[in-house]
C-alpha cells in the first residue's frame, strides 16, 4: 500500500485497489485512494451480500466481481439459470452476468475467449432481470442469512 501510496503521490498513477479484502480489511486500510475490492461474486458465491457488498455501496466504493459466471462451468448448466435464459433469448452466462450487474456499483469481469464471447458478456448489460427471475435465482442459490468468510478462488 506504501508502495501504491508514493506512486499516486508522484502523479503516476491515480487511484489503485484490492483483492479479497473483506469489510474489517478495508476499514483497517482506510485509504482514500482505494478505487476498488475485487472479489468472488456469482450466484454460487453470494456470501458478500451479508455485509461487504453493502457496505462498499456505502462509501461508494465499487465492487469488482471476479468469476461472475461461475467456475468450471456447472452454474452455466444450471437449469433455473437455462430456464431463466430462454425466457430472455439469452445465455446462462449473460443472465449471471446480469445477476451481478443488477447492483449499482458492481463490476464484473468474466473471462472471454473470442470475439463473439466478448460480444455475448457485453449484451448482458441488456438483460433485465424481474421481480420472478431473481426470487427463482435465489431458490436456487439461497443469499447469506449471516456473515460468510470470503471465498476464493
């Protein structure tokens, strides 16, 4: 952080950010010049949402979600995310995308290996999940009822 410090200091850069810090590690931090906290957030990893997300909405500090679109694949075979998916003409991939992007604030930052992929993710900010998408989404992938240790990948 010293180091980020003399660097913003000198004019060569103008903000920096964090990996997998949760609430306690940014108020111990308490650095100004933090633009960001880039975590794990998809429908499988929603512990953020008990306390983190919020309070990074608070001081206005986005969030940066990492594997919005899952690991390995089996949240994109899911078949709430397909049912969800063809309802919209969309992918499951673009409606985890938009999952995440339905907070103001949040970031994501899922993999693209073409052109074409790269397009899909980019449409995603199309889609707009209702009141029933995100109840069957949180069906399937309940959000936290108490505080969760970040998790990572």
């Amino acid at each position: 952080m010293e180091a980020f410090e003399r660097l913003r200091e000198q004019g060569k850069i103008l903000r920096w950010g964090v990996s997998n810090f949760d609430v306690d590690d940014l108020e111990e931090l308490n650095a100004p010049a933090c633009a960001t906290n880039q975590v794990l957030y998809n429908p499988e990893a929603r512990g953020i949402e008990y306390d983190l997300l919020p309070w990074q909405a608070q001081q206005n500090m986005p969030l940066m979600a990492y594997c919005p679109i899952g690991q390995g694949g089996a949240l994109l075979r899911d078949g709430t995310l397909q049912h969800i998916a063809d309802k919209h003409c969309a992918t499951p991939a673009q409606i985890a995308l938009a999952w995440a992007l339905r907070h103001p604030g949040v970031i994501a930052i899922p993999k693209a290996v073409s052109l074409d992929h790269l397009k899909q993710n980019a449409d995603a900010d199309k889609v707009r999940l209702d009141d029933e998408d995100l109840a069957q989404i949180d069906a399937a992938y309940p959000p936290p009822t108490r505080k969760q240790g970040l998790m990572m990948v």
